[in-house]
C-alpha cells in the first residue's frame, strides 16, 4: 500500500527534530560568542513550532480494539489528548519565539498563557483518564516529553520574571 504524502511527511519528523534541537543547543552556545547566535535561536525554535504542529497532524495507528464502554475513554487518550498536547506546544514554542524577538508584549504573553493552559488542561484531562482506568496511555509519553518543559518554561516567561525582577 503507498504512503500518503501526510505519512511520509510524518515519518522524517523525529530526525528534524533532532536536528532542530542540536541547533538550538548551537545557537545557544553561540549567543556568547557572536550576534549570529540569536538567528539561529530563533529560525530553530520556529522549526520546532511547525515540527510539533506536523506532529499533530500524524495519523492515528491502527490495531488496537476497545470494548464499547472503554472506546471513547481510549479513542480521546489515543486521538484527542495528544493532539491538543502537540497543538499547545507549537502555541508555547511560537510564544517563546514571539517574546525572544521581543514582539508585542500583548500577543506573546497571550500566546504563552494559551500554551500554558491547554497544557495543563490536557494533563488534568490525562489525569483523569488515567484514574478512570484508561488503557493506551503510552501515546502520550512522547509529547509529555515537549509538553512539561514548554509548561514550565511559559510559566516562567508569565509569572517567574515578575516575582524575580519586581
């Protein structure tokens, strides 16, 4: 069966991530060295945005069968959740691009705060699920890995700077 262009887009995203983060940590490096640093900075963090967003968009995998009590509890662990996990955390990586170029403070703060509480709603909603007895958790490993930095990293960006610095 031929791959549709959606999957064989999806399929090279882990090695662009990788590759996007390596050039991060570069870009890091070098804002101590040179002025070239922050372009770096930026276009990587941008590319993780649109990667994370892309990773939204993967289709679902298939085989795994529910009874009909368990079916919606596993179809919005498996589908749902870590779509708005992925969406929120293109959201929170564009925030953080928005408040490094020093954008409008308005819009960055905004999008900051919506990566922030879509986060945290998809973790109280994993929360829930998870008591509930939900099975196929696993889906969701992934994005929690990009997801809970992001969290802290806008909380810090909305509420650390002014505890620290007024």
């Amino acid at each position: 069966m031929a791959q549709s262009l959606l999957q064989q887009i999806t399929s090279h995203l882990p090695r662009l991530e990788r590759l996007l983060l390596i050039v991060l940590v570069l870009g890091i490096a070098s804002t101590f060295v040179s002025s070239v640093g922050s372009l770096i900075v930026n276009v990587s963090i941008a590319g993780l945005a649109m990667t994370f967003f892309l990773y939204a968009c993967k289709p679902l995998e298939r085989g795994i069968t529910a009874s009909d009590e368990s079916a919606f509890r596993d179809a919005v662990a498996r589908g749902v959740v870590p779509r708005v996990l992925w969406i929120s955390c293109a959201v929170s990586a564009m925030g953080v691009l928005f408040f490094l170029l020093r954008m409008n403070r308005e819009s960055s703060e905004r999008m900051l705060l919506i990566g922030c509480v879509s986060i945290l709603a998809a973790l109280l909603a994993l929360g829930i699920l998870r008591i509930g007895g939900t099975r196929h958790l696993n889906a969701v490993e992934p994005v929690l890995l990009r997801a809970v930095p992001l969290l802290l990293i806008d909380c810090y960006l909305l509420f650390g700077q002014r505890l620290l610095f007024n």
